[in-house]
RNA sequence: GGGCCCGUAGCUUAGCCUGGUGGAGCGUUCGGCUGAUAACCGAAAGGUCCUGCGUUCGAAUCGCAGCGGGCCCA
C-alpha cells in the first residue's frame, strides 16, 4: 500500500531512516552484490591524505564519484569502489612532532624511530576513521571495511616493486642534483610540495671586481646574499648587448661597470652616480672567459682557490643587471650552467641551513642570520652598489612554511626524461579526458617540461626505499617484495616494512661486505603513484590485477595534474610500459562566493558539516552537481544552496501531492501501469509521459558525456518547469473528483509512472531521497521489486509515450497562455474571473494547429471560454486602427501642400488606409482642391487601438488578446469563484480534513452581487462541501464568522464543520 | 615571467565549438493563485556580454593585445 508521508521535507529523518534501512538490509553489500558479474568498470580512488576532516573539495569530489559509480551501477557494471587513504609523509611526520612539542630531527631520533612511526601511524589510523564517518555522512557507497591504506605492508611491495622494475630498466639514478630543500625538515621536498609565498627578502646590488683591472666590476643583483660564498661565476645572456659604463660616484671616484645595456638607468639611480658615461658596448657572447676575483674569497678560504669568470646562458634575463650570480650549489639553472661548463659544485651549507665548516668565516652560521653579515663584509670591501628590501613570491615548504633553499644533494631519481615520449604518447593516444583540454593541454604540457622526479626523503613515516648497497664494493640490491627481501637476507621471522625495522635488516654482499639499506625513504607522492595496482594487492596477488587493469575511470582535481595523474603515469610507464588509467575526468576547487579560495586565514571557509546540518546531503551533492561544470571552479553561495533546497523541496510537495488521493482511493499502480491507461489519458498526460522520455534522455547523455551539471539540471527543469509549475496545476481538479473514473486513474498512473522514474534518474545524484521516494512508491506496492532503488537498472526512453510533436504543442500552449496572463494583468481582471474568449493572431500554422489540438488546456489555464485562432497573419477584425500623418516625410515631400494631404489622409479614415497598405506600397489619394497625389507607405503611422475591456500581449507565438468585457453570466461565475474560495480558505482556518462536510452561511448586503450568486448556491455548496448552504440569512453564523471584502463588495460568511 | 581554465543583469549562470533580435534562476518591486498553502505562479525593472584593436555586411561568439580571478609552473 502506499503510504502519505510528512507534510515537511525532512532531510535528517530521511537521512536517519534510509541510512538505518540500508544498514539493516546491507543494502550497499547486496547493490555490489547483484551486479558482480557485470561489465567491469575499475574505478580507482584518488587517496585523500588522513588529515582528519574533510573540506568541500573533498567533498564534492567523492560526490562525483559516488554519483558516476552509482550511474554505473545502475546501468549493470561491475563497480570497482575500494577508497584510498593517503597516510603516510611528512604532514603527519610535522602534525606529530608538534604534539610531541618536537623542534628537529634530534628531537625525532632520541625519542626513537620506532616510537614515532608508532606514533604517525595511530594518528593517521585515527583519522582515517574520522574522515570515513563524513565521507558516509555525505551518503558515499564505498567499500568502507576493506579500502586501500598506503601504510599497508602489501601497499608498500607495490612501491618497491615499481622501483626494483625502475632499476632493471636503468631508470633509477642516484646523483647530485639541486632540489628544493626544507631547512627545517631537514629533507628534499618535491617541486609539487613547495608552496609560493610573498615574503621580504634582501635585493643587494654585488660588484665582482674584474681580475688585474682596477676599479672594474662586474655587477649583479641577487635575493640571497648567503649564496655569495659559493659563488662560482657570474652569467650574462649571449645575445644581449652589455656595456661598460664609467660612471662618476658621489665622492668623485670612478668606476668602470659592466652592466645590461638597459640597465644603465636602474643602476646608475641604484648605485647614485650622479654622472656617467658609456665606454664600449659587448654582446654577451663576447664576454665568455673573463674574470673576475671572488667577493669573498677572504673570508672563504675555498673561494681563493676557484677561478670566477663569465658565462653566458640562455635563460639570463635583462632584469636589474641583466648579469646572474652563478652558485651551482644553490640554484638549478646555476647547477645546469655549472655542469656545461665544468664548473665546481661548491656547496658549504649543511642539511639544517647552516653553513658548513668549508664557508670559512661563516661556518656554524645559519644561512638566513648571515644574510646581515655577509652584506657588512661586502660593504665594508666597498664591493656592495646598493642594497634594500623586496617582496617577492618565494618557496615554502607546504607542511611547515620555512622558506626553502635550494641544496645540491645526494639523491634518488626516477628518470622521467627517458619515459616522456611514452608518456605523451599515452595522454595523447590511450587516455580519454574530460575535458579535452585537460589532457591535450594542460597535461601535456606539464608532463612535456617535466625533469627528473626526485623520489627521496630524508625522513622517517614513509615508504623505505628498498635499495641496499655495499659500503665497500658499492653493489646494490634492489626489492621488489616483502618476501624477496627475507629470502635475501636470510629472516626466520616476519617483519614490518617500516624504519626502523627494515633499517636493520643487512646483507653479505659477495665481496664479504655487509649491505646497509638506503637510509631515505619515498617522497609520498610515490606512495599515491602505485594505487592503481596496489589497490589490486598487487604483486602479492596477480589475479585481479590482470582481471582488471588499468583502471577505467579516474576523476580528480585540477591540481592533481602536477600530483596524482602525473605520479602514477610515472610509476606505471615505469613499471608495465602502460597507461595507468583509461579516462580522466578532471573537476575543479571549491571557492568561496567571490571566487576566492577558501582559506582558515580569509575566514572563508564552509565546510560540509554545516551544509549538512542546514539542508542535508542530498541537497548538498546537488548543489555542487548542478552548480558548476566539474572542471569549472565551484563559487559556493549559500543562497544558490538555498534554491536548490527549494527545487527538492518542491518535488517532495509534487510527490506528496496526490498521495491521500491515492491512498483513499486505494490506487494499486501494479493493476494499473501507465502504458495501459493510454486510452484514457488526455493530452496532457500524454505530455509529461513524453516530456519525461525526453528528460531520461537527456540526462542518460549528460551523464554518458560525464557532464554531471547537465544531467541535474535537466532533472530539476523537468521537476520545475513540466511537473510543479504545468502539468499538477492542470490536473488538480481531477484528482479531487470522488468517482473512480479512468480519467482520474490515467492521472494517478500517470503521476506515478512519473515519480518511480523520477526516484530513478535522480538515485546516483541524491540517494536518500530517491531511496525514501522508491521504498513507498515501489516497494510498499511490490515485494517483489528490487530492494533498494540503487539496485534497480538505469530507465531507458519508453518509446511508447515519446511524442516530439506534443511536446512542440504543448510548449506552444504554455507560449499562449502566458502571454494571456500578461494581458489579463494589463486588463485588470483575476484569473479567477472567466473571460469570454481569447484571440490569437498566430506567427505560423504550427501555433494554430497547436491550439486547436489543446483547445481544452488552452481554455481551462486561460480561465477563457473560447479561442478564437485567426489565420496566420490576419489582422484581428474587432481591433480598431488609428493613423497619424506622418508629417517628416509629408513635409519634405509636399511642402505647402502638405497640411491639405494631411487633411485628406485624415478624412480617408485609418481602417481604409490600413487595408491599401496592407496590400500594397503606395496609392493615389484626391485631395479636397481636387488635385490627386501619391501617398507611400511611409507617409502614414499606424496604431492598433485595442478596444475597451481588451487586452493584448505579444508572444513568440503572436498576438494574443483577451476579451474581459463582463457579462451577467461571467460575472456570476467570477462572484461565485470568489465565494467559493473565501469558503475554502476558512475550511483550511478551521483544519477541516478534506472530505468534512460542513454548514455556511454568506450574508451579502449588495443586491446586484447578491442576485448574481442566487442561482448558483449548489454549485458553491457542492465545490466546499457544504450539507447546508444558505444565502442572506438574518445574521451569518457558525463557528468561524468572517468579513471580506470582494472587489469592493462586503461579505460576511460563516461557516461550521462536522467530522465526515 | 610561462601554460591551461574562467570573466555575460546586484548574485549564480545558459548561449560561444558551427557569427545574424542575449535566455534563465536567485534577489528586488508589483501582481496572481488558494485543499501542494510556512507552498506555488506571473509580470516588471535590471546588460559598455571584462577592456581595446582587428576580421566580417554583421561579433557575447572568431583573431590579437591587455586587465581581473583560479590552478599549475618558473
């Protein structure tokens, strides 16, 4: 049986009670269940990090993938759903060591390794439940019990697999490079862990003095003045111009400079040299080999021993000096020139930012505190041309905020240059991307300028790099799993594969040595870059690995391009030589309501949790659905949320609706399904049946197309615009006749074919209530229907009601009659009152067959009773027509003539006029002197004068007029409407239920209005329901008396209910 | 500084690929409806389509340059 529901929209009762039925029947188990021997569709999770709370980034994109695996689902896949944790790294290595009140890595090695990896790994564990309670609080089907977790042992094998496969291939190096280097976590930091920031920095102004040459320097600009001590050599661009300027100091000294043409200007009012004068003009090419003495090569015994000269180098830019300070040992693109030219790679600062024993003067020192004494030092050698502050974007580290410096270090790298052609050939060939150009541009280009991957970290909670080398003949090993490595090193036991326990595990090598393991381990973008098949227990099972990689779908943000699509591209290419995944859908980020990112600093932040709380999970999946584009940022508004709480509000009212009807009635929909009710369907069921064809469609492509924003929002227009606002108001009144007619079944039919796939389309977006729709629609009818709606199939068009040429009518009739609400509001009359008829000038023959076709809804929304539907472009022959001379062109044209024409065309009258030029352009007209002249059409203005009581409004269908002259009859039927409803409104007062009869009483004073309404008091007493109706008793009585005022009419009604 | 995306009414957006009178929703104002009713519906006002230049008979749409926002990089 059907059931009536709450007369509110209540998301959290909806919430509780489809959550507590999901989990007493093991819904989300028996969905998966029934599907397993489906298409395969291998989705893989994109592993949130265990930070303990998710954002609404986070949530928005679980949300697309619930809803696409839902879609799936539905349409019979076999749903790949495992969600990823990301738990390991240096984020939850800081987290920890600030609860521990940890300032550095000693702090870290005295409380023991051990000990804190204990630690890190409770914290992530803790929080990885945290985050799964919000993740099922947003109505996400995963398989919770069993995801992926990094910090697994069989996780860990997949990463040392990839690894001992990146050997095999030679493409694991192990070599000095410059990385980004965080002083504080004493660690290398990947380019994608370094996050810009505005930040003071000194902006000195350096004079290297030109070896055997007196008061010669040549000048650059830097932000470090702590790199002066490992400077090695300076760079000029080979193709710009350079010259030597004399310029004339304060004092009166002389210096010859060497500086960037355009520099002259910038540093003559930098150095304030209050004249100057240029000598000679080099291209930078011309200045390759000459030399200069280090700046400090005092205070840097080391520096004394290297040769300093000029360099050039293509990236140089013309900015300050348009000369670069080269310290190799600080700089990539310094590190790069060194290596061209053989350069030394001097770098005398430790892993800590301090300077090491070989920076001389300065060792001990912490780079940045230097900063002030080695800009001191320069002065006081009077080698310092200007010196001052600049704020500039810089590089932090993303977990603690230090500012980066760069280190040339020893390190691990995968070398992405030798598998980049595979990988572009990938993106370009093998993967699908959603949008396009995600891939074939933004991607691509990353992945083209993409450098090697430093994939080592000196830390501690991570995956340990499986590499073990002998200290004495410097051979490798290299495991690719767990049991390999036991195998190897002789274990009796099992073993756990984190530091410290895999640091102890050594190795005779074959020379007698004892092997020790590399003591880093991976940069935890490595740990994310293998989900794809460790997420498949792979290596330590093959079978579903080969069942079903590579995966089918991924969907992430677009910051993921330098992250997650990058990383496990890398990895597989790698490893198998394959894509790991088939197609990308690439969303956006939440912003907050200007566009701005959503920070705890701006204040700005909304989080899931509250949106929840104010309207739900489905209402917040559905905004952030049909808000946006996935791949366009998302601004969150409240008020738009609010909208959308209003739409599904609206369709629980829709759905609500016609429940006590049926209820009452007894419908049972199985006796009775849509498609054999057609014959006693009228044209507007047939309509919305269509209409909801179209709308399975359209959302069946959206979604096909991964368009998640089309598919709501062509569900919402459908709930909005076709149901609510169309075809509910014209069946109201048959849903309120009390015989069991088929007219009244063919709209409960129809109304519930409607909502059952209604509950359907809308499942993948908001579950619960869509589950809530289909367990009383479906299942309180049929026990045998599927148990949760999510495990029904995908609806398909019915061919059967599909109808274009309805549709096309119907949006025609709905053209017409709003166009004669707009004229019946010009002509001041209430849809309540009848009209006698409305006219329509139609544009086209399709109008006037729509209207002929839909007479009956056409009249019944116009409240009209008739249409008259001219031919298309036929003047209205009731319309009357006023002509003005048009005196700008009769002027010119007739010149003192031309009041005579004027009076003439006048006398002629607009009606006859009209009619010549209807037909043709010009005519002949007599004057009143008898002289006959030519009138052309724009001699004459013509304007339609509607008659009184009439109306007109334009319409994209044409000209549509509404007759609102009144009669006796529609007069009595619009006082009679009016009663009926000033009864209806005081039956609500009272909260009579539907079918409580009741006595009333109208008193009206007026005796016109009151002879109107004589005849009609059985009508009224039938449409209120009233045992008893009298008219113009002595005094109104009953249990509620009002007084109302009727378009100026006094009223007093009164009126008594009894219980049915 | 570079790559990609976005810029349309007070706000959120459709239209842009494939050039031809810019269309919704929210908000505002006015009105209507009245057994979906603390709901619903209609109308009006509101636009330098970010700016400039170009192509074209014609540009929101195509091209170039710039400005602002986002992500990524330097």
């Amino acid at each position: 049986m059907l059931q009536e529901i709450p007369e509110k929209y209540e998301t959290k009762k909806v919430e509780e009670q489809i959550n507590q039925f999901w989990n007493e029947t093991d819904a989300y188990h028996k969905t998966r269940e029934g599907r397993k021997n489906g298409k395969k569709f291998f989705f893989v999770d994109g592993p949130p990090y265990t930070t303990g709370h998710i954002h609404m980034g986070t949530a928005w994109n679980k949300v697309i993938k619930d809803s696409i695996l839902r879609y799936r689902s539905m349409n019979g896949d076999a749903v790949t759903d495992t969600p990823g944790w990301d738990m390991h790294g240096l984020p939850i290595e800081v987290k920890v060591e600030e609860k521990l009140g940890f300032q550095s890595k000693k702090d870290i090695e005295t409380f023991g390794v051990g000990n804190f990896i204990q630690e890190c790994k409770s914290f992530a564990i803790e929080k990885k439940g945290d985050m799964t309670n919000q993740f099922k609080a947003l109505g996400i089907w995963m398989d919770w019990d069993n995801p992926y977790m990094t910090l697994k042992d069989e996780y860990i094998e997949a990463a040392w697999w990839v690894i001992q496969k990146a050997h095999e291939k030679s493409l694991l190096e192990e070599g000095k490079r410059v990385v980004n280097w965080c002083p504080r976590c004493e660690t290398a930091i990947a380019d994608s862990e370094v996050e810009y920031m505005d930040r003071d920095d000194d902006s000195i102004y350096v004079k290297f003095p030109v070896k055997g040459e007196q008061d010669f320097y040549v000048v650059i600009w830097t932000t470090t003045p702590w790199t002066i001590p490992s400077n090695v050599a300076a760079a000029v661009h080979p193709d710009a111009e350079y010259v030597i300027v004399k310029a004339t100091r304060e004092d009166g000294k002389v210096e010859r400079l060497l500086i960037g043409k355009e520099s002259v200007p910038l540093i003559m009012k930098r150095g304030k040299y209050p004249s100057h004068e240029i000598l000679e003009t080099k291209k930078g090419s011309d200045l390759q080999g000459l030399e200069y003495t280090a700046p400090l090569a005092a205070e840097v015994p080391a520096q004394a021993e290297m040769a300093h000269a000029v360099y050039p180098a293509d990236y140089v830019s013309l900015d300050n000096t348009g000369i670069v300070h080269i310290a190799p040992g600080h700089g990539l693109d310094d590190f790069n020139v060194g290596s061209k030219f053989g350069l030394p790679i001097f770098c005398p600062v430790g892993s800590n930012g301090s300077y090491t024993k070989e920076a001389g003067k300065y060792a001990g020192m912490n780079i940045r505190e230097a900063n002030d004494i080695i800009i001191e030092d320069l002065k006081s050698k009077d080698l310092l041309l200007s010196q001052g502050k600049i704020n500039h974007r810089y590089g932090h580290c993303w977990r603690c905020k230090t500012a980066i410096i760069y280190l040339a270090t020893e390190q691990w790298f995968l070398d992405v240059g030798k598998i980049k052609d595979e990988m572009l050939n990938a993106i370009d060939n093998e993967i699908e991307w959603t949008p396009d150009w995600a891939g074939s541009a933004r991607f691509r280009d990353w992945v083209a300028d993409a450098r090697d991957w430093c994939i080592s970290r000196q830390r501690y909670w991570g995956i340990p790099v499986p590499i073990w080398t002998c200290p004495d003949c410097k051979k490798r090993a290299v495991f690719g799993t767990k049991q390999e490595l036991i195998t190897k090193a002789q274990l009796t036991g099992d073993i756990e594969l984190h530091r410290p326990y895999v640091d102890e595990v050594t190795l005779e090598c074959e020379c007698g040595g004892k092997m020790v393991r590399t003591k880093d381990v991976f940069d935890v973008w490595f740990d994310s870059a293998v989900a794809s098949f460790a997420t498949l227990g792979f290596p330590g099972r093959t079978d579903l690995f080969e069942e079903k990689w590579p995966a089918d779908f991924i969907t992430e943000g677009h910051d993921q391009t330098r992250g997650w699509f990058y990383s496990q591209l890398g990895a597989s290419i790698a490893a198998f030589g394959k894509t790991p995944y088939k197609s990308v859908l690439m969303h956006g980020f939440t912003m907050d309501k200007d566009g701005k990112k959503m920070s705890k600093s701006l204040g700005n932040v909304v989080t899931p949790d509250e949106v929840i709380e104010k309207y739900g999970a489905d209402v917040l999946r559905a905004y952030s659905l049909s808000s946006s584009a996935p791949w366009d940022d998302l601004k969150f508004v409240w008020d738009d949320v609010a909208t959308v709480n209003r739409t599904v509000n609206i369709l629980w009212n829709v759905y609500k609706f016609p429940l006590p009807y049926m209820v009452l009635d007894n419908f049972n929909p199985l006796e009775h399904p849509a498609e054999s009710l057609i014959g006693s369907m009228r044209e507007e069921d047939k309509w919305i049946l269509s209409r909801l064809q179209s709308t399975v469609a359209e959302v069946t492509e959206a979604m096909d197309e991964k368009t998640l924003h089309k598919a709501l929002r062509g569900l919402f227009n459908f709930i909005l615009e076709d149901l609510s606002r169309w075809y509910i108001q014209l069946i109201r009144p048959r849903t309120w006749t009390e015989a069991n007619d088929p007219d009244k079944l063919a709209v409960y039919a129809t109304l519930y074919e409607t909502y059952v796939t209604i509950a359907k389309l809308s499942a993948p977006f908001m579950p619960y209530l869509s589950e809530t729709m289909y367990q009383n629609l479906v299942k309180n009818i049929d026990e045998n229907a599927p148990l949760s709606v999510h495990m029904n199939d995908w609806p398909a068009p019915k061919e059967i009601f599909v109808n274009a040429e309805l549709e096309e009518h119907m949006e025609i009739v709905r053209n017409v009659v709003e166009a004669s609400s707009n004229a019946r509001q010009k002509a001041g009359r209430k849809l309540r009152w009848p009209i006698s008829r409305i006219v329509v000038v139609p544009t086209d023959e399709a109008v006037a067959a729509a209207l002929t076709h839909l007479r009956d809804v056409l009249l019944e929304q116009t409240n009209a009773k008739d249409v008259e539907v001219l031919a298309v472009g036929e003047a209205w022959k009731d319309l009357d027509v006023q002509m003005t001379p048009n005196q700008s062109v009769l002027g010119p044209t007739f010149k003192q003539d031309a009041k005579k024409v004027s009076d003439a065309l006048i006398e002629a009258g607009a009606k006859s006029l009209k009619e010549v030029f209807d037909r043709v352009e010009e005519m002949e007209l007599s004057l009143a002197d008898g002289t006959t002249v030519t009138i052309t059409a724009d001699m004459v203005i013509f304007e339609e004068l509607i008659p009184e009581g009439i109306a007109g409004s334009d319409s994209d269908c044409g000209m549509v007029y509404v007759d609102a002259k009144l009669t006796k009859e529609l007069e009595s039927e619009g006082y009679t409407r009016e009663v009926i409803r000033r009864i209806q409104d005081m039956r609500k007062e009272l909260n009579l239920a539907v079918d409580d009869q009741i006595t009333a009483a109208v008193l009206i004073k007026d005796q016109h209005v009151s002879d109107l309404i004589k005849d009609m008091t059985s009508l009224i007493a039938t449409e209120v329901r009233a045992g008893e109706l009298i008219l113009n008793p002595d005094a109104a009585s009953g249990d509620l008396i009002k007084e109302w005022d009727i378009e100026g009419i006094q009223m007093t009604i009164g009126i008594s209910g009894k219980k049915a």
